[in-house]
C-alpha cells in the first residue's frame, strides 16, 4: 500500500492529543490574569492589547491556559502541537 507521506507517528500523536483535550473545558475565551484567547476568533490580547503569534505558538499557549495549574511533560506538549 502506498502512504505517501503519511506518518503513523504523527496520527498516534495527534489521536493521543485528542483524546487528552476530549476532558479538557472547551470554553470558547480563555482568560488568565490579564491575557485573553478567543478560540472563535484566535484573536490573542494582553492588557486590551493584540497579540500576534504564529499557529504553533497559539497552539501552545492555547494548551497552557486549558491546563493552567497542571504540570505538564515536555511530550505532552509535543503530542499536543504537532
């Protein structure tokens, strides 16, 4: 059968992702102390200011503040922002 460039490895990382976020709240705006993320929009704002970032440092910081508190392992991270 011919995968092309399927990676087995990516999709084990991303269904492990998923299930993980599947406990996770899924509200839609994020709030700790004074930044804000809106998941509808991504729009990223500190102290009423935009914030740009690139969709790997969204992502990251998306699974930051849904786990704020949670101590969190390098491969969790990982698995999350594939």
């Amino acid at each position: 059968m011919n995968q092309g460039s399927f990676s087995f490895y990516e999709l084990l990382a991303r269904i492990r992702a998923l299930l993980r976020g599947q406990g996770a709240s899924r509200e839609t705006v994020l709030k700790v102390k004074d930044m804000t993320l809106d998941t509808n929009t991504h729009v990223v704002t500190r102290d009423g200011k935009p914030i740009e970032l690139t969709a790997k440092e969204y992502a990251v910081l998306e699974y930051f503040m849904r786990n704020k508190g949670r101590l969190l392992t390098r491969s969790q991270i990982a698995d999350h922002v594939v």
